[in-house]
C-alpha cells in the first residue's frame, strides 16, 4: 500500500498544504516580477478595442447528470461576481493573463456561493464554484488566436458529465483552484488584446477583442472521438486538433494536436448514443 501525501491525512493537512502552495505561487510571481520575467495584465479598458478576434456565449444553467440544481443556480451568483474582474481586460505585447490574479480569492465574504467543483476526479461542492466555465471560455477565444498559453489545466482521465447539448470538443476544459492552479497565457504578437465578459440572465458571454484582424484563422475540431469499453470501465477516446488556416490564401498552416483524450467515464454509461462505441 503506498503511503498517503501530507494533503490526505485530514482536513487540516489539506489546508495546510492549499496554504503552502498559495505562497509558492505569490512568491514565485512577485519575485518572477521584480527581477522583470512576468509582467501580469492589470490595467482595464471600457472602450473596445476595434476587432473582434473570437466571441463564444455557454449557457449558465446546464444539464449535469444529477447535480444539485442549486449549485447552478450559485454559480450564476459566482459568474456574476468574477465577471466585471476580467472585463475590458487589456494584454498589451509582453504581459501575461492570470484569471487569479484580476479575480482575487473566492470567499463568502465577498458574496460567492458554494457551487459545483471537482475534488480527486468526482464532483464536490465549494465556495466560489462553477468558475471554471469562466475560464473554458476564456480557454476557447484563446485558442481561437496567436496568444500563447501559458498555464493550463485540465480535469484528466475522467469524463464527469454526459453530452447533453455541448458546443465544445471534450478536452478544451479546464480546472482551477485558487491561486496555484491558474488558467494563463501570454501576449508574444506586436499588438494589444482584450477580453470583455458579460453575464447575461442565461449566458456568459465573452469577445476576445484586438487593435487589428488577424491574417489567419483558427479552427478546432476532434478526431476519430469514441468510446470503449476496457474491462469494467467506459472510457471516451479522441483527439483534439488546432488548424491555422491563411485568410488570403485558404492554405493550411499547421494542423496541431490540442489533447489527446483517453478518460473514464464517471456516469451511466447507457446515457452514450450507441452508435459512438467502437
């Protein structure tokens, strides 16, 4: 039997090691700061830069199995908070985007709400929850640009919730948790950006906004996605790729791959369409 991590032997030692790790990364990005190797985006802008890069909207209240619908419910509390943080949101040439460090701590005391999370691969609840929509939008934009991810992560090996009406690939998610697991990325290209968010009573709603169009566009899309069963378990497979393609000339410039997906189905498996098993 291996021996348990520090952060499982109980409450108190979790807390302790969240509290360790939110340090390392404050000291870690005041120090990369100072000596001049980060430069995290702060100043925001209400007048729009002219051209829109990419724009998405996700619903806020969504089907997930069998969910608290209460949770979805807080977690428009919660978006509605985060939200006015990011918007407007300049990242001009050189600075870097952190999601944690334009929204802050996520407590009661400001307002949030516990909503959905995901703890060691399953479903919890906790206070601030259900922000990680926030950032698989901001996640999608990105994508859909030159900006260069920089921190990013993902809920791995398992696949929580069934396909009810999704918009986006399987594996363009992502997974934070304050301050040490963020969602960022860089400016390296010549011109400003900007991200403007909005909550809506239904959707949130985001434009990734620059000074000029792009020569190039961007498209994501999966590969031979399927599910299997190995053993006892269900698991859903595929890829995910990134195609540039030349505005003027319709040429292809790099077909990248994204994620290559290999996870665990986590619920009933007779919700999968039968005809996607393999």
């Amino acid at each position: 039997m291996s021996r348990k991590l520090f952060c499982e032997l109980s409450p108190a030692a979790y807390r302790i090691s969240v509290c360790k790790e939110c340090f390392k990364r404050s000291f870690s990005d005041g120090f990369q700061s100072f000596i001049g190797r980060l430069k995290l985006a702060d100043v925001r802008k209400p007048a729009l830069l002219p051209a829109v890069i990419c724009s998405h909207q996700s619903l806020i209240r969504r089907r997930l199995g069998d969910a608290d619908p209460v949770l979805q419910e807080n977690k428009a509390v919660n978006l509605s908070l985060a939200a006015p943080k990011v918007d407007g949101i300049l990242i001009r040439p050189g600075e870097t985007f952190s999601f944690w460090h334009l929204v802050g701590s996520c407590t009661a005391k400001k307002g949030y709400r516990e909503g959905l999370t995901i703890r060691q691969g399953v479903p919890d609840r906790g206070i601030g929850g259900g922000l990680c929509q926030f950032t698989n939008l901001i996640h999608w934009m990105i994508l859909h640009s030159p900006l260069t991810i920089t921190e990013h992560h993902h809920h791995d090996g398992v696949d929580l919730f069934p396909d009810f009406g999704r918009k986006v690939p399987f594996g363009t998610g992502t997974s934070i948790l304050y301050n040490y697991r963020d969602y960022r990325f860089r400016n390296d290209t010549d011109q400003t950006f900007q991200l403007c968010i909005r909550v809506t009573d239904t959707y949130l709603c985001g434009e990734l906004r620059a000074e000029h169009s792009l020569p190039c566009s961007y498209h994501i899309r999966t590969e031979d996605e399927h599910f299997t069963r190995e053993g006892d378990a269900v698991f859903r497979c595929g890829s995910v790729w990134r195609d540039v393609i030349d505005k003027r000339t319709g040429n292809l410039l790099s077909h990248t791959l994204i994620k290559e997906n290999h996870a665990r189905v986590m619920y009933d498996p007779e919700l999968i369409d039968p005809e996607k098993f393999r």
